[in-house]
C-alpha cells in the first residue's frame, strides 16, 4: 500500500527543477510513475542515513544520485582496510579518514546538487532525537543491537519511517518499521539475544556484493516513501539468501501489547541501549567477565626467554590458514567437548583474533577449573601492531 509522507516544518519547499537538474535526472522524468512532480518530492525530501559503511555505502550513492535534496550522514567510525571489500563509498586513498567525511565528499562528487551533512559522532540515547528530528525518513544501516533498538526507539517517539536492513555472511533481511498501523523492531524482536550469541561481521565475515544488494533494497524503499507509490516493505521482512539466490517474505503483524508502539506504550523515553542489550558497549569487547591478561609484548619477551607456555588458538581454522602463532587450534565452539586436550598443570595463552572470544575461552576453562590460564590482550591484531607486522591483520 502506498503511503505518502508528510510535508515537514522548515526551509520553503522548492517548486522548480534547474536546466541542469532536468538534463540529470531526465530518465527520472520521462518515467510517469515520477515525473516532475516526483522528482521535486526526492528533491524536499530530507534522509538521515545512520552508518555509512557497508549498508550505508550504497544508500548513501543511490539516494545521493537519484536527487534526494538533503541526507545526513551519522558515523564515527574510521575507513580501516578491511572496509573497503565491500564499503564502495570509499576507497584506498580515504584509509584512516573519519568515514562521515569521506563519505560527503564523495557523495557532494556524485551530485553537488544536493545538501549532505555528516555528523561525525556516535549515536546515542543523548543525541537521537535532535538528529532524527529534521528528517523525514531515518534509514539504519548499523551492525549492533544496542542501535537498532535505539533508532528504532527514536524513530518511533517521533513518528519517522525507520527503513531497516541487516546483513551477515551471505544472509540479508529489509523492512520499514514505524509505519502508520505498521509494526516495529520490538515488535520483531521483543528481546535482544543474548550477549555472544550473535557473531558481529568482524567475527563471522560478509560476503562484499552482500551489502550492495540489500542496501540497494533499502534505498529502493526509501525513494518508493519519498515518492508516495508502490508497496512498501512495511509488514513484511525480506529475507535474502545469496548462495541459494532465493528471496522470501514473513509477514509482519504489529503487537497490539508492544511497549514502544503498542495501544498502552509504556518506553516513553530513551534509554540505555547497552544495558538493555546486556553489553557493555562497542569499546570494551568482550564477555562482560574479569579475565587475567597478557599483553603481546609481555608474551613475546616470555617466548623469547624460553618459558614453557602454551599457545591456544580458538579461533576458526580458515582463520587460522590465514596467520597464526603456531598455536595449538580449538575453535572456541569445540572447546567444551576438547578441554580434554588441555593439560591444566601447564600456563596456557589463549587468543583469537581482537581478545573477544579468547576471554569467552579464559572465562570457560576458569570455571572449568584451570587456573594457569592468560588471555593475549587484543588477539593477533594486537601482536600485529606491537610485536610483528609481518602478521598480516584481517
């Protein structure tokens, strides 16, 4: 069903298109489905794009190209590497630019026609809805539940369509939540999951083409608001499976007893997302557990003085075809059946690849009863930096 926006408080609406406006979106305009008409809608229309990474990326391009007059861009994060097999945004000379920036530039490059703000800052229950409320559409292009559950909080407090997306390894999903009569993401998921259970993409990698595709399906769905027309994905989860190349749809029903959109709301305000989710927050990986520690410098100068340690990996064994310390390998989730393997008289050094699932390991093995047992702080990235760059980080 097709729903048209509103028109939001602010700058005068603009009632005409430029010569140079004409000529750039012409294939716009001889299409009637968006016409003049329509075209001067994507040019009012304000879109507020939280993350510009791999969702991000092509949100940011296609709603840049097809003429949306203002985006906003909310990012923190810095252009690491390992962004660019899949955040097409950027590119090798943006490496170490704080992506928000990077971003805009590139983006007022594709079309300088338009206004794009980057708001270089983390989103938080503090800053949400002054963000969110000049924008007509949020659209959330995050990779933690702590956002999800806050854009969707914020979304919904001020009435704005949330154009979802979610993606992992070669899976991807797409809806609208905060749709009149619609459902939202509490409505979908009433509780995170637990701590852990949820491996991030850093964790358990994402095919690059993966982003393009539902990123495209979210900038689809958010020109489909601007515009007034087509069926919009609100009600509907799209799941996508890119080794199979099969698309398939669940219904999505609004829980009449939800506490953020239901007949009785009782979230009235924003809240701590982190708490909420039961983690601490993205600077501090890792289990919300005291592990002792042994940082790579200190590992590397009680190797080189000969001490009889233990080097156990828990990472996964494609990960450790790429680099490894020479460690003996037990994936973290083979741990429990293996510990057998382990002899608890010698001092063990567990790592992984960032120290997050290695303390989940430390953690495991001390309840199990070891007590000789370190964690490497900050994993093989960690001894990359510190110890030896050769070690390639991934």
């Amino acid at each position: 069903m097709a729903t048209t926006l509103q028109p939001q408080t602010g700058a005068k609406p603009a009632t005409s298109l430029t010569n140079e406006e004409v000529l750039r979106y012409s294939r716009h305009l001889i299409m009637p489905e968006v016409g003049m008409e329509g075209q001067l809608k994507l040019k009012n229309a304000k879109v507020l794009l939280i993350g510009t990474g791999g969702l991000g990326a092509p949100l940011g391009l296609y709603l840049a190209a097809a003429g949306v007059g203002r985006l906003g861009l909310v990012d923190f994060d810095v252009v690491d590497f390992t962004n660019l097999q899949r955040q097409v945004t950027f590119g090798t000379s943006d490496v170490g630019k704080f992506k928000s920036e990077a971003a805009r530039e590139r983006l007022s490059n594709l079309n300088p026609n338009i206004q794009i703000d980057a708001f270089e800052t983390k989103l938080t229950s503090d800053n949400a809805l002054e963000l969110f409320r000049d924008f007509d559409i949020i659209v959330d292009g995050t990779d933690n539940f702590p956002t999800r559950y806050l854009v969707n909080d914020a979304s919904i407090l001020l009435g704005k369509p949330n154009v979802y997306g979610s993606i992992f390894r070669f899976e991807g999903q797409a809806t609208v939540f905060g749709m009149p009569e619609g459902p939202c993401y509490r409505c979908l998921y009433p509780e995170p999951p637990p701590p852990g259970l949820v491996p991030s993409c850093a964790e358990g990698g994402v095919l690059g083409v993966l982003p393009g595709i539902v990123g495209s399906i979210q900038a689809m769905e958010t020109i489909k608001l601007i515009l007034g027309s087509g069926d919009s994905l609100a009600g509907r989860l799209l799941l996508f499976d890119a080794l199979g190349m099969k698309f398939r749809e669940l219904k999505l029903r609004k829980n009449p007893n939800c506490p953020m959109c239901g007949e009785h709301r009782t979230i009235n305000k924003l809240i701590d997302y982190y708490e909420f989710c039961g983690v601490r927050g993205e600077e501090a990986p890792g289990p919300d557990v005291q592990v002792p520690e042994i940082t790579p410098r200190e590992l590397k100068s009680r190797l080189d003085r000969g001490d009889d340690l233990f080097i156990l990996d828990v990472r996964e064994p494609h990960e450790f075809q790429i680099c490894n310390l020479k460690g003996h390998l037990i994936p973290l989730g083979e741990l429990p059946r293996r510990v057998h393997e382990l002899d608890s008289s010698r001092e063990i050094v567990a790592h992984c690849r960032s120290g997050k699932r290695s303390a989940e390991a430390v953690d495991f093995l001390r309840k199990a009863g070891f007590r000789k047992i370190l964690n490497l702080k900050g994993g093989i990235l960690a001894w990359s930096d510190e110890v030896d760059p050769s070690v390639p980080k991934y």
